[in-house]
C-alpha cells in the first residue's frame, strides 16, 4: 500500500475518532463538567507515563526491525519476551505504590490502573507490528477503536447506571478489542526468541524509550501537575483545550506516522534524495492547516469552549490559544524526529528529547502554581519550540531540510483573510447556539480556501496529492 493511500485511510479513521472524541468530551462536559472527566484524564495521563517503563522503546524497536526486512516471527517473540519481563517489574511497582496511586487518582484504581496498563501495552504492539509490515492503513480502524472506545462504551456503561468509571471501563474494553483484531491482522508468525535479536531491540529502544519520556512529558505530564495543584475542572478545561487544537495537527500526525517504515527502508537502500522529497512535502500540508487555525482560536476560541462544551471551561481560553501555537511548533516536531528515527539515529532524537522535557518539567512546577493553565501551556509551547529547533539541526546534518517557507507565508496572507472576514461576520450576529458556531467556522474555511487556491504553488501540491491516491 502505497503512503498516500496510507495515509489517506489512517486520515479518515483520525477525523472520524476527533468528531466521537469530541461528542463525547461534550457530552461529559456538560453532563458533569469535570467530576468524570478530570479523574478519566488523569488515569489516561498516569497510563502513559507509567508506559515508559514498562516498554523501554521495545514496540518501536520491533516496528523499526520487521520494517528493515529482519525476521519477524523472531522479532515479534523477542519483543513480547521483553515486553512480558518489563510488565512485571512495573506491575510490582504499581502494587508497591498502590495507595499512592488510589490517593492521587481519588479513589480504589491500582489495579484497574495496572490492568489498563497491561491492555495498553498489548493492543500497541500490535499496532506496531502492522505498522512494520508496511501495512499502516489498516491499523486505520484500531486506531479508531482505540480513540472512541472511552465514548462509546463509555456513554453506554452510563446509561446502564455505571456512571464515575464509565469512560475509564470503556477505554479497557477498547484496548482489548484492539489487541483481537490486531491478532487477526498480523501476517507475522510466532516464533522462538533470540537473545541477539533482544539485544537489538533493546539497543534500539533504549534511545527511542528516552525521546519517549520526552514526548510523554510533553503531552501529559502538564496534566499531572495541574491535577495535583488545581482541581479536577481544571483538569477537565485543560485536556479539552488540548484536544481541540490537537485536531489541527492530525494530518502531521498521520504522514509522520506513515512515513517511519517507508524512510526507514529507503534508509537502507540509501535513497537520500527520495527521503528528501518525503519530508518537504510532509511539511507542506501541515502547515497550511495548522496557520489558519491559529487565526480562528483568536476570534472565536471563547466560543468554542462554552457552546460545544461547558461554561465552566472559559477561564482556558487565553491556555487554548497558546496551545495553538504549540501546534505550529508541533507539526513540523513529528515530521523531523520520526524520520530522524527512521534514518536509524534515535540518539540524536534522545538528545533533544532529554533535554527540552528537563525544560519542561522545571517550567510546568513554576508556571502552573502562578500562572495555571496559561501557565501550563507555556511550559509546554516554549520547550515544544525549542525541542522542534534542535531536531531541525540534527536532520540536516543527513539530509537536506527544505522549509516550505513560501507556501507557509501565502497561509498566512490567506489566513489573515479569514480573520478579517470571521470577524466581521462576529460583529454581525451574536454567536450562543452550536448552529451559528458551525456557521462561522464554515464562514472561516471558505474564506481561507478561496485565498489559498490563488496560489499556484499550492494547487500544483494538491493536485499532485490527488495523483498520487489515484495511483
């Protein structure tokens, strides 16, 4: 399956998970505010730190090996060998600090937490796999499963009368289901593990675990720090602020996602010019929607939070557009450090990594206390941005990075139209039904995409996009 092809299919699922994610998030939002939902993030949050142990780089490691054309059946035994050994130590540690864990969560979670842990693990190694085999559009509706089961299941469990562990017991069963049809995707076989092959795993992951601490800390540990000097509302308005601008940088997401196997083995074949090409034109997209985004949290981001979910969220809004800036920062981030791990140098995706979470860490303990969410935000948009910089640096010691520069200023001229005219139409009607908030995003998007389009530039890349999935 081609990368566009791909994509596009891991594309769709992604928008179809934000629009079941974020029903959800409304539903709850409103129906409770943050009482169910501060504590179900913070479970999320507390799972994907506690992931860092208990998997070390290792399902990384074993998507980069069946990639590279290494025996699979043997890689896939030596990962789950390793994954099984890395799971008790952590689980023995989760028992350990259990009543640490019911306290900071606000209740007897230990060991659902465990459980939630073990799913995870499970359900994400298979997603790698499948990922190795070159095959990542047909993760497209794991990776659906995995995002809106905590919905789903989640609105039913509540209807059924399970209402404060609704969300979380929906997320379990999702991963669960995950790891079923991942066992009935995978073309590998189970073989017998190496202990060289171990060893090579491991010298991967160590590196790719580190920048992993990195991402984790990025992406949640703001959320722990707010959760332990803010209450669980702040929590709730936080992670919703996220998740919106989250949506903007779905389509780098993806390419960085689809990308990793194909540049790894052009890596191997060393294909530098072709890797080039995939990079520059990974960038392109991105950026056309992450800039105009931007300009439409400035207008109508106090709206956004209240009409679609809860009045109390409206003390985020300064939080959320600073969290749009991030989003700039971040997707180039996602393109530059995959395909530093793709051309086999997860070192130097480390190196930043370590570096800018340190960062991150010391500014989330000053900012949040003083500042709250602003606060948090910042933290995390400041050493995002330095973090994207660093990594910039490093790929252009292998390959040459080229910045589509004229394009992102030709979004930002086309974006400052859309500004002007989602302004003006804000000054015409009072925005205080979903109906109308609908009606001057699409005001937004038309705007923007007609300025777009007169850039000849940018039509030759969407054409040759289209091309490319019909082919």
């Amino acid at each position: 399956m081609g990368i566009q092809r791909s994509g596009i299919k891991l594309l769709v699922s992604k928008i179809g998970s934000s629009l079941v994610g974020f029903i959800g998030l409304s539903y709850f939002s409103k129906l409770s505010g943050g009482s169910i939902l501060g504590p179900f993030f913070l479970i999320q949050a507390g799972l994907a730190i506690t992931a860092i142990p208990a998997d070390l780089g290792i399902r990384s490691a074993v998507e980069k090996r069946i990639s590279e054309g290494q025996d699979p059946g043997v890689v896939l035994s030596s990962g789950i060998l390793l994954k099984v050994i890395l799971l008790c130590a952590t689980g023995l540690v989760v028992f350990f600090f259990r009543s640490y864990i019911n306290s900071y969560l606000g209740g007897s979670f230990w060991h659902i937490f465990f459980l939630g842990l073990v799913l995870q693990e499970v359900a994400l190694l298979f997603i790698g796999v499948l990922r190795g085999e070159l095959r990542v559009g047909d993760t497209a509706l794991m990776s659906f499963i995995r995002n809106t089961s905590w919905v789903i299941f989640g609105y039913l469990l509540y209807t059924l009368g399970i209402e404060y562990n609704a969300p979380i017991i929906g997320l379990l069963i999702g991963f669960v289901l995950i790891s079923i049809i991942g066992l009935l995707k995978i073309s590998t076989s189970f073989s017998s593990p190496s202990w060289a092959q171990m060893q090579s795993l491991v010298d991967f992951g160590k590196y790719d675990a580190l920048s992993k601490v990195s991402w984790q800390v990025f992406s949640w540990l703001d959320i722990l720090v707010i959760g332990y000097f803010l209450s669980s509302v702040h929590v709730a308005a936080y992670e919703v602020s996220w998740r919106i601008t989250a949506v903007t940088t779905l389509l780098a997401t993806v390419i960085s996602t689809t990308i990793f196997p194909h540049v790894s083995s052009l890596s191997s074949a060393e294909r530098e010019q072709r890797i080039e090409d995939i990079v520059k034109k990974s960038l392109i997209p991105s950026f056309l929607i992450v800039i105009p985004s931007l300009f439409g949290i400035l207008v109508i981001g106090p709206e956004i939070l209240t009409i679609a979910f809860s009045d109390q969220f409206i003390f985020a809004k300064n939080a959320l557009v600073i969290l749009m800036i991030l989003r700039i920062a971040q997707s180039a981030h996602s393109i530059f450090s995959r395909s530093l791990s793709a051309l086999n140098h997860p070192e130097l995706v480390t190196k930043s990594s370590v570096i800018t979470a340190v960062i991150n860490v010391c500014l989330n303990i000053v900012l949040v206390p003083l500042y709250g969410l602003a606060g948090a935000a910042s933290a995390t948009a400041v050493s995002y941005s330095i973090n994207s910089i660093i990594q910039y640096k490093y790929l252009s010691q292998y390959i040459s990075v080229h910045i589509p520069i004229k394009i992102a200023a030709w979004s930002l001229i086309a974006s400052g139209i859309m500004f002007l005219s989602i302004s003006y139409v804000h000054t015409l009607i009072t925005i205080d039904s979903l109906v109308k908030l609908v009606l001057i995003i699409c005001v937004g998007v038309l705007s923007y995409c007609l300025s777009i389009l007169f850039s000849s530039r940018v039509r030759s890349e969407i054409r040759f996009v289209v091309k490319s999935v019909k082919n």
